[in-house]
C-alpha cells in the first residue's frame, strides 16, 4: 500500500510520529460516576475497537501463528526454514534492493526539491501547485501508474522513441529494460518523491529563518550553515522518511504486477501468486512469506517512529 | 549576499520535468490508435466498454459504502476517545497506523484464511459476503487518512463546550454526535471522504485476490490485452484522482479557520 498524506494538512504534529499527549481540558468533569454515560461512551468506541480486531489484529495474528504450524497443525519451524530458498531468498532480495534504491533516491530529490520549494524563495503560488500535485502524484500510484510508464519508457513509449529517432540513442539496446530493477525502480519513484515532498515539507518550514539569519550574522557561509545548522536538525526527519518510503515500497505490488506481470520475482508477487495457488502450493510457506514482510515493514516502520519522535524536539 | 534563484528553479523544474514526461508520454500514447493521425478513438473504444461502466460503477458503490462505514466506526470513536477516553488515545492511534505497516497484500491473505467459507463467519462464501469484506478491508486501507481528517477537525471545534451545552438542551449522545458534532466536522469527514476514495477506486491487490469484478482488476486485464486503451485509462485514473485532491483542497477553504484550543 502507498502510504498518503493529506495535502495541505495543516499541523505539524507527527501522524506519522508520535502523538500529542493528551494533557489537556477533555476530561471531562461529567465523567463522574454516571453508570449510563459510561457504558455509552463504551458503546462508541466499540465498534472501531472490534473493527480494528476483526479486520487488523486477528488476520495478522492468525497469519503469524500459520507460519508456524504445518499441514496437520502441529508447531513447526519447516515454514521459516522454507523461506530460505534460493528463489525466496532471491525475491526478498531484490525486493528489498528496489524498496532501498526507489527509497533513498526518492528520499534525496524529494528533499532537494523540499529545500528548493521552501528556502528557494520561489513564487507562493509555486509551493501550493506542487504541494497539490504531490497529494495527486502520491496517489496516483498501482495499475494507472504502470500503464503511464509503459507509455513512456516502454519499447514504443514516447521517450524512449524521441531518444532512438532524434539522439539515435536506444536505451533498450543499452541494456535498460522497464521490466527490471531499474525500470521499477524509476517507476516507484512516480509516488516516492511526493510523498517524501509531503512529509519532510513541514520539517523544512521548521527550519527557523532566525536560525539561518544568526548563522549569517555570526558569519556563517550557506554552506557552513548546512553542515552544522540545517542538515542535523532535518537529519532525523530525513532518516524516518527513508524508512517509510523504503516500507511503502516494500508492500507495493499493483505497479510492478502490472508492469511486469508476474515475470518479476519480488516478494509482494510471490505471495500473489501463492495465493491464487499458482506457486509454492503451501499455505504454511505463504504465511511464513507474509511474517517475512510483516517483520520487514514493521521494523522500518519502527525506526521511523522513533526517529520521528526524536525529531519532533525541534517542530515546535 | 542573496543567493540567485536559479539552483532552487533549476531543482525545481527538473524534478518537474520527470513527473509531467510521463503524463505527456501518456496522453499522446492515448491519441494513437487510429494510424497516422491523432483521435480520441481509445477514449472512445474505453467509454464504450460494458465491463468499464460495469467494473467502474461496482467500485464507485463499493467505496461509497466504505466510506459511510468509515465514517461510522471512525467519527464516535474519535469523539468519545476525545470527551472521556483521552488515555485509550495512543492505543486508537496505534491501530490506526496499523494499515501502514501491514501491506495490504497481507491483509487481504490473512482475510481470506481467517473468513474462508468454512470459518465461523464465513465472508467468502458468498458473493454478497465477499462484497462486505471487501467493503471492510476498504476502509481499513483508508482508516489512517480517515482517522487523521476527523481527528484534524475535531481538534478546531471545541468539543467539551458543544456537547455540554447539547446536554443541558436535553440532548442524549447518538444526537449530539448525529447533529452537534458531525456537522461540525463535516469538512474534515468529507476531505477523508474524498481520500478514501481515490485509493478505493482502482485499488487491485484486494479486489483481485477477492475475486471481485471491480475497476482495479479490470485496468489491469485491459493492461495486459489491449495496446492504447490503457494510455486512455491511466489519463482517466489521473483526472479521477486528481478530482478528489482537488475537492479535498476546495474544502479546505471552508474548514473552521479559528481553532477552540481542546489541547
């Protein structure tokens, strides 16, 4: 799944990071002792905790105990043994280096063009324009993304047809191919780059224009503001997002199935094709492929969280 | 010393540049398929298709449910965990990131697993069943986005005033919520509305692992047998997401700008 955030969402507290503590006026004097008002406060809660359980909680537990049972339902490790599988081992491996590639070069522009946006004193109506079109351009990722991409870099797409008749380049027979790391790599950064635009843009309006001016005053070059002002303050922001964009990569499967069908050998396509029974033929391998993802996503997803909260010191 | 601004455009438009190509490279692919000259043929062939209209509608009412259940579990909730359950708040936040760390590819194995037709509460035995379920792994895809909108909101109205004074009015809970609160949020339900669905409307994994005829699984059987056609649907995706940011951003403009200070 593509991970979004709102357009213009105003407040810089981390979604992504941790919250706000509640000390604050909301609770409520009223809560004393009333029987009825306490079980209908229950009763509007209920239904988004049992939702979360019945949809979120039991079918990722249920999954994480069938990776550890076998056919009869006995405990086995057999499932995670199996994962080591040249072909598995293989699947998680460029799974992982095309989520790395499309996260960290993502990562990178997305700041670049951040820093450009904000500090580049750039137009206002610039910096709404593009915010939008990051909303959009996040969005705009699966089966759509693909075909634009087809249209583009594929053997009859308009780049790669300008670049052969007017350069007499032709990338294809340079060795690029869309149906690869790279090709599916530059396709991911369609939704990568926005959404780092989107998350580390309030990170970069926390860089206080005061801080910048007392460096100059102190006699500072831009450069050396960088180096000891800017970049360690934006460094921890800039480090979470790496990870989200690396575990948003990683869980995406629309983009590359359409693109390559099934000819790709990434994790998310694997599991795919072992659901529709077409590979691997062991529901115990397919929750243990789908453990494998779940322990991938959610550490990068932790180390954003705690990077993000520490981040979050100088986003008052 | 001002430094130019050349390096800050240059970043810029270059950037640029790789995000507006492909929408070029697309819609131009689109114009192609009538031979030597540009039509709208592709369009057309597309409009036309029975299955678009077909898959297209089946996702519009899908999403439409997804999101009145979305609302419904997501608005009381954030409510009472704001007014009187302020310390369940980390443990709600905690569930809403959840989506974003499970890919969804693993949601819908665990879906299909935990509610086959043999279970206790058998989802997939029917088609109907399968509808609900996809209805509801749709709103646990958006449940983040949602959650944020309504919490957003509901952090600019002052919560503890409005329900106090509904109260002493005699009001009971359901209608406090159903005509104090919600209309006081109503921007930031529709802006999570609107997100839910531009990632409900072509969304393939889950609807194609589900087996049902929704738009997503369509685009993609038309990706792998037609040439053109899937230019045409990639443009139309785009103007369709492109639509719901652009109503979010038009609503923003109406959201409550004063802010009551609940925390």
């Amino acid at each position: 799944m593509d991970h979004r955030d709102k357009p213009g969402g105003d407040d810089r507290q981390g979604f992504w990071g941790t919250q706000v503590t509640m000390t604050d006026t909301t609770a409520s004097p009223k809560a004393r002792g009333k029987k009825r008002a306490i079980s209908f406060e229950w009763l509007g809660v209920a239904p988004f905790i049992v939702f979360a359980i019945m949809f979120l909680i039991l079918p990722t537990l249920y999954l994480i105990g069938a990776a550890f049972v076998d056919q009869q339902g006995n405990f086995t490790l057999d499932n995670i043994w199996g994962l080591g599988t040249p072909q598995i081992v293989a699947a998680y491996w460029i799974s992982i280096r095309i989520s790395a590639a499309s996260a960290f070069i993502g990562a990178l522009i997305g700041f670049a063009m951040a820093l450009a946006l904000i500090r580049g004193r750039l137009p206002g109506g610039v910096r709404s324009t593009v915010m939008t079109f990051s909303g959009v351009a996040s969005n705009f990722a699966g089966v759509p993304l693909a075909f634009a991409f087809i249209s583009t870099l594929g053997r009859l797409g308009l780049v790669t047809i300008i670049l052969k008749t007017v350069f007499g380049f032709d990338i294809y027979k340079a060795g690029f191919n869309l149906l690869s790391f790279w090709g599916l790599t530059i396709t991911y950064l369609y939704f990568q780059i926005p959404l780092m635009i989107l998350i580390i843009a309030p990170a970069v309006d926390g860089l206080k224009k005061e801080w910048s001016e007392a460096a100059q005053t102190l006699g500072a070059s831009p450069w050396q503001f960088w180096r000891y002002v800017g970049l360690p303050i934006l460094w921890p922001s800039f480090l979470g997002t790496l990870s989200l964009l690396f575990a948003n990569a990683f869980g995406a499967i629309a983009t590359a199935y359409a693109l390559t069908g099934s000819s790709l050998n990434i994790v998310p396509i694997l599991l795919y094709a072992q659901i529709r029974g077409d590979a691997l033929q062991n529901p115990g391998l397919g929750a243990a492929l789908a453990l494998g993802m779940i322990v991938i996503t959610g550490f990068a997803n932790v180390i954003y969280l705690v990077i993000a909260s520490r981040a979050e010191r100088w986003m008052k | 010393m001002k430094p130019s601004r050349f390096w800050p455009w240059f970043t810029l438009l270059l950037g640029a540049s790789y995000f507006i190509i492909p929408l070029i490279a697309t819609f131009e692919f689109s114009l192609r398929m009538r031979r030597g000259y540009y039509s709208f043929d592709a369009y057309l062939s597309v409009f036309s298709d029975p299955r678009f209209q077909a898959t297209f509608g089946y996702s519009v009412v899908i999403g439409i449910f997804a999101i009145i259940v979305g609302v419904l579990i997501v608005v009381p909730a954030v409510y009472f965990v704001r007014l009187r359950l302020p310390w369940l708040r980390p443990f709600v936040e905690f569930l809403t990131l959840l989506p974003l760390i499970i890919p969804a590819i693993v949601l819908v194995y665990g879906y299909i697993r935990l509610y086959n037709s043999s279970s206790l509460i058998p989802f997939t035995g029917s088609a109907l069943g399968t509808d609900v379920l996809l209805v509801f792994a749709y709103v646990t895809l958006a449940l983040p986005y949602m959650y944020r909108a309504v919490d957003t909101g509901m952090r600019t109205i002052d919560v503890q005033t409005l329900t106090e004074a509904a109260q002493i009015m005699g009001a009971n809970s359901a209608t406090i919520i159903a005509r104090v609160i919600l209309p006081n949020v109503l921007v930031a339900v529709l802006s999570g509305a609107f997100l839910t669905f531009a990632i409900v409307i072509g969304e393939f994994t889950i609807a194609s692992l589900l087996n049902r005829p929704a738009f997503g699984p369509y685009l993609q059987n038309i990706g792998a047998n037609r040439a053109y056609e899937p230019a045409a649907l990639a443009i139309i995706s785009f103007i369709i997401t492109w639509g719901a940011m652009g109503m979010i951003n038009l609503l923003a403009r109406f959201a409550p700008r004063t802010s009551a200070r609940t925390d």
